[in-house]
C-alpha cells in the first residue's frame, strides 16, 4: 500500500489496490440510459454505463454524482449498490449502483456521443461493453418487467 492510499484511503481501493471506476444505472420512467462511448479509439462506439475513475480521497458515491454531472450535465443521487465487482483492464475494477435523475435532461457532454433510453425489452438492441454486461442484467431487474 502506498502513503497516498493510508492517508486518503481512497483512489486506489485499499485492500486491492485497484483503481476503482463508479458507473450509473440511471433509472428514469422505467427506463435505463445507456451512453455511447466515443473515445479511446478501442472503445468508441460501444455502450456503457456512464462513470468513471474514483479520485483520489473520493467517495465512489460522490464520485459518480460529479461524473454524471460533468459527463451529462445532470444532478443525479445514487440509491443501491449492484453487488460484485468487475475487473477492467488490468489495475481497474468496475464498481455500479442505480442512481436516480434529480435535476436535468442528459447530454452527451463529455466522453460520449450518443444517449438512449431503453425500456427492459430493448437493452440488447445496443453494443455494452462486455465488462458492463452482468450490471445492465441486474439493473434491468429493476425496470419494469416484461
Ligand atoms: N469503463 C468501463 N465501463 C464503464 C465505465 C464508466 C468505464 O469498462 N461503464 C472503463 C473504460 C476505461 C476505464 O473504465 O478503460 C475508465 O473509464 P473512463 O475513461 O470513463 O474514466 P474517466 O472519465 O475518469 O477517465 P478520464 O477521461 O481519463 O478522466
């Protein structure tokens, strides 16, 4: 462990040392939001949930409350952690929680290029990144059933 994580006890997760990225299941009017990515090039066109890294001496939750704010330009509030953790490349694990729209109608202000809604029947009609996979299943227990 390094001095940064023991005093900040965030960024880096403390037991594993693994970067932790935070992502949303925005959950609004029965529907899931899904974000096109447009960079880096290896990822761009493929689907998402919207997130990013944790800082260093962040709260996952905060975290993800400023990304959807920078990313789509929304006041959003978590509400349930999925359970499990995914890992992404090597050093960085996917974290997700639902989280609820405050405030606004999201944009693809940062880091996407595309935004949809999908009611629980269309979540396969859109290219998830595969580590974003078992989170979308779990969210779309959430939606509205079919
Ligand atoms: N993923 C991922 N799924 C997912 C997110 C939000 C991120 O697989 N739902 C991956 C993609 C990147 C890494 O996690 O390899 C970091 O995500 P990124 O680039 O969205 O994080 P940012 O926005 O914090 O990164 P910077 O733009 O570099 O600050």
């Amino acid at each position: 462990m390094t001095e940064s994580t023991t005093r900040h006890g965030a960024g880096p997760d403390r037991g594993t040392g693994a970067v932790v990225v935070v992502a949303a299941a925005l959950l609004d009017r029965g529907r899931l939001l899904a974000a096109r990515r447009s960079a880096p090039a290896e990822l761009a066109g493929r689907w998402e949930l919207p997130g990013g890294k944790v800082e260093p001496g962040e709260r996952p939750e905060d975290a993800l409350v400023r990304e959807l704010r920078e990313e789509l330009g929304v006041e959003a509030e978590t509400a349930e952690r999925i359970p499990g953790e995914w890992p992404l490349k090597p050093g960085y694990v996917l974290r997700v929680w639902t989280a609820r729209l405050l405030s606004g109608e999201p944009r693809p202000l940062e880091d996407h290029d595309e935004l949809r809604w999908l009611a629980r029947d269309e979540l396969d009609t859109v290219d998830w990144l595969d580590q974003d996979r078992p989170a979308v299943a779990e969210a779309a227990r959430r939606l509205p059933g079919v």
